[in-house]
C-alpha cells in the first residue's frame, strides 16, 4: 500500500511510503533488534557507519543513522541530519517520525517498513535513519561518489572540435548531451539491470525523431536481459545485436558526446550505463565506422578526401598481405620479372616458407601492439614503434624474414591505425589472417572466395532491423550522400522520413 505521510509544517519535506513488492522481511518496534538486523545483512561490513543517540538519562536508544562510508556525502550527514536530529532529541523525549521529517532538510526523504528496500538504498549510499518505537525507517538522499573530471577523450583523438568526453557518471554523461540539445522532445529512461551489481542503465533519444519501432525493439531487448552483473556498457551491447555471434560490431560505442548528440539528431538512441564512459549508439551501418565526427567540421571535399583514405586503408589492412602471399606463391606470372628477381633475391637463405614468415611476422606485430597498449603510456608508444624497427631490421639482417615481408607487414599495421573506431579495426585483425590462409593456399580465387563470404555476410546483418550494408545493400541512391563520400549540408527542421542508416558521426 503506498501512502504519503502529511507536512506538518509548510517547511516540510513531504515523505512518501514506498510499497515493496517484497515482504519478507519488516522492521519492528524495537530500534535495537533492527539495528543488529541491518548489520548482520550486511554482513557487519567494516564501511558501514553506525551513529547511535541515546537519552543520557535513561540510556535507551532514540535514533540510529545508518550509512555506507565513500560513497555518502559526509558533510551533508553531518548538516542536514545529524545536527537536526542532536537538536530534536533536545527539545522532544520522543520525537515522532514527523518531527524528524520537518527537521530534516535533505533533498529527498522516503518512508519504508520493509529490509528489502533499506538495503538497496544503503549500498548505493543513501542515509537509513531509525526511530525508537517506530516499525518505519526513513531513507535520506546523501549519496555521493567520486567522480573524475571531464576530460578530453583517450580512445578517440580530437583534431577539430569540442575536447570533452563521457565520464563514468550518467547524470554527467546526459548533460553534456541536453547541453548539445536542448529540445522538450529528447527523452531519457531508465532501468536497473543485473541482478547483483544493480546497475541503472538509462536510453535516450528524440520523440518523433526516432522510429517508434526501434525504441519498442529497444526496451523489449533491454527487459529480457537476464545477467548477474552489468560493470560496462560492453556486458549489454552483446544482448542488444541481432547477431552477436558476427565479428562485425552491430552498435557504435563512443567517448565523444558531440557524436552522441549527432546521432540522436539523425534518429537514433543511445545508452548510458553507470560506470561506464562508453555510450552505445543505434541502429548503425558498417559505414558508419569510417566516419569521424571531424568529418563534419573540416570541408567536405576534405573531408571526403580522409574518408576515401580510411576506406583504401581497411583494404590495405586486409587485403596487402594475402594479396602478396597470393601472387608470389601461386601467380608469379601477373608480378614484372624485375620485382620477381628482386624478392627471390631478398628470399634467398630466409628457412620457412612464405606463409610461416608472414604469419610470424604479423603476429610479432600484434604482439608489440598489445604490449604497446598495456604498458604505461609514457613508454608504451616508443616500445611498439622501436620494438618493430629494431626487430625488423635484425630480423632481415639475420636472414630470418625477406625485407619484402617486413614492408608488407609495416604497410598493414600502419592503415590499421587510421581507422577512427577500435572495434572495426579489430574485425579487421581477425579477417587479415582468414584471408592470408585462403590466399597462400588457393591463390586470388581463394581470395575471391573469401571476399564474397565476407559480403554476403555483411548483407544479411541487421542492427535493430536496419540493413547493416546500407545504403548499398539495398541500394538507395538518395541515401549515399555520407557513406563513402560527405555531401551533407546541416538541414533544418529535422524530418523523421530523411532519416538514413548511414548519415551519422
């Protein structure tokens, strides 16, 4: 039963009762018996701070104050509770639960009778404040976690533009976006997912821009999600594609709030989940990652020049070492006879054949890239770039690997970089080694067979019902203004039906 317990006073705090679906457990009249029940569902945690007020005529206990110390706001403790709650026990010998919610000038004061719901509240740094003879329990809003400054973003470098980035705060995270957009239309909702961590996940996006489809598909995904615990955005991401078992990324994840507010302008959603400085981004297209937002502050003959580049870039990352392998192992005829006497020169002496020099050459690579990313940033970059000069070179000079394969391999890792998003460049890594394998052992068709895999998979994707190929696959002339090339124009008013799957940053 849900109730609101009357102001006494126009100063008053209004309390309200909450009525939880879970009645296990109810608090007594005896202060001391729900004190010990607090603690030992806690599990007398050593962080759990305990402020007990007796009469110091008859030693019985008045109030107790229940918090969870670092995550609850000391000062506002020790202001708006404590001092209000020494001076009532002053003036009354009994206060009454109304006494104290007259006296107490927190932001937020709810009423409870049930553990079930003392104990969320406690853990997620709220103040649980017991009467003497009273079966209730008020909960004061004093939660208060450390949070780290806006910065500028670390996985997504900015060139031209706005230099914040997401925070692992949401209330922070969906400022820095209505800061972008102030429009009545932006919603934001939100959720509790992961039946230990209790994380609050929050979507937003802007009614009557966004399809209604897409937002009833989001919210159905985001109720079936069964987990025990959500610490990143990453943990719900693999819930909400349609095919988390492809290696190609079904949603955006990005650290740059002026990418977020883009997209929702161009009817899409995004996610923010507690903790996390990662805000997911739907429904997208697989052009959408060669996309920058700096695309959309330099020229577009600019910036569709740089975009070009990306595109021949993932290629290069892909395609330049099987294509070498290729050629040399099964097609030396389509190869110029200089350049084919020139690498049986470079291959004379070298022990293993020109697969297993490839192989072991990229997976050095990638070995020095990942020991790049893990070590601290002050020497990581110089132990990837030196570690791979000086182990190319003497790699050479030993006879181990031909310098062709060295030029090869340096080629590949260098486009790889040019990417702006990190996880198209992973799906990148994994398909360079499918299509080395195919190519050393079945030639250009071996190539070719893997290449037509490759599309019609990306043509079957979806990403919440929108084709993932688009606007190539089906094609949609009008559509491809921002896919490989940038002609937009910033337009105004925003139309629900000039949405496209491909126009966003």
């Amino acid at each position: 039963m849900v109730r609101k317990v009357a102001k006494r006073s126009n100063n008053s705090i209004p309390v309200q009762k909450r009525d939880s679906s879970s009645l296990s457990i109810k608090l007594g009249t005896d202060i001391e018996k729900n004190i010990e029940l607090i603690k030992a569902e806690l599990g007398h945690s050593s962080d759990l701070a305990v402020r007990i007020m007796k009469n110091r005529d008859t030693a019985l206990t008045h109030f107790a104050v229940f918090h969870i110390e670092g995550i609850s706001s000391a000062k506002n403790i020790s202001e708006q509770i404590m001092e209000p709650l020494i001076k009532l026990s002053q003036t009354h010998e009994l206060p009454s639960l109304l006494d104290v919610a007259d006296m107490l000038s927190v932001p937020n004061l709810t009423e409870t009778e049930d553990i079930k719901d003392l104990i969320p509240s406690l853990v997620s740094g709220n103040t649980v404040i017991f009467l003497k003879d009273s079966s209730s329990a008020l909960v004061a809003s004093t939660a208060e976690v450390k949070k780290r400054a806006i910065e500028e973003s670390t996985t997504q470098t900015v060139i031209r533009g706005p230099k914040d980035s997401f925070t692992e705060d949401n209330r922070v995270n969906t400022s820095l976006v209505r800061m972008r957009v102030k429009n009545p239309s932006l919603r934001l909702k939100a959720l509790v997912i992961g039946t230990l961590t209790q994380t609050k996940v929050e979507y937003m996006y802007l009614d009557g821009i966004i399809e209604p489809s897409i937002i009833k598909e989001l919210e159905k995904r985001l109720k079936q999600i069964q987990a025990d615990q959500i610490l990143d955005s990453s943990y719900i991401e693999k819930f909400l594609q349609d095919h988390p078992e492809s290696i190609f990324p079904t949603l955006l994840s990005t650290e740059r709030p002026d990418s977020v507010a883009a997209n929702l302008l161009e009817g899409k959603f995004a996610i923010f989940v507690e903790g996390s400085p990662f805000i997911l981004i739907g429904p997208v297209t697989f052009f959408q990652y060669f996309q920058s937002p700096e695309d959309y502050y330099l020229s577009k003959y600019i910036s569709s020049f740089i975009r070009i580049l990306r595109f021949i870039s993932f290629f290069l990352t892909l395609y330049t070492p099987a294509l070498y392998i290729a050629l040399v192992s099964h097609h030396l005829g389509l190869i110029p006879t200089v350049l084919v006497i020139s690498l049986a020169a470079q291959r004379e002496g070298v022990p293993f054949p020109l697969i297993i020099e490839a192989i072991i050459m990229e997976f050095a690579f990638e070995i020095m890239r990942e020991a790049g990313v893990r070590m601290p940033r002050a020497v990581g970059n110089t132990i990837s770039i030196v570690g791979a000069i000086i182990i190319g070179q003497a790699a050479v000079e030993a006879g181990f690997v031909s310098a062709a394969t060295v030029i090869i391999v340096s080629i590949t890792a260098i486009a790889s970089f040019t990417l702006p998003y990190y996880n198209i460049s992973n799906t990148g890594r994994i398909l360079r080694f499918s299509l080395l394998l195919a190519g050393a052992y079945i030639g250009l068709y071996g190539l070719l067979l893997v290449t037509l895999a490759i599309a019609a998979h990306l043509c079957s994707l979806r990403s919440f019902g929108m084709p993932y190929f688009s606007p190539f696959a089906p094609v949609r002339l009008n559509k491809q203004k921002d896919t490989l090339i940038n002609l937009t124009v910033t337009q105004s008013p925003i139309r629900k039906e000039e949405n496209t799957g491909g126009d966003s940053q």
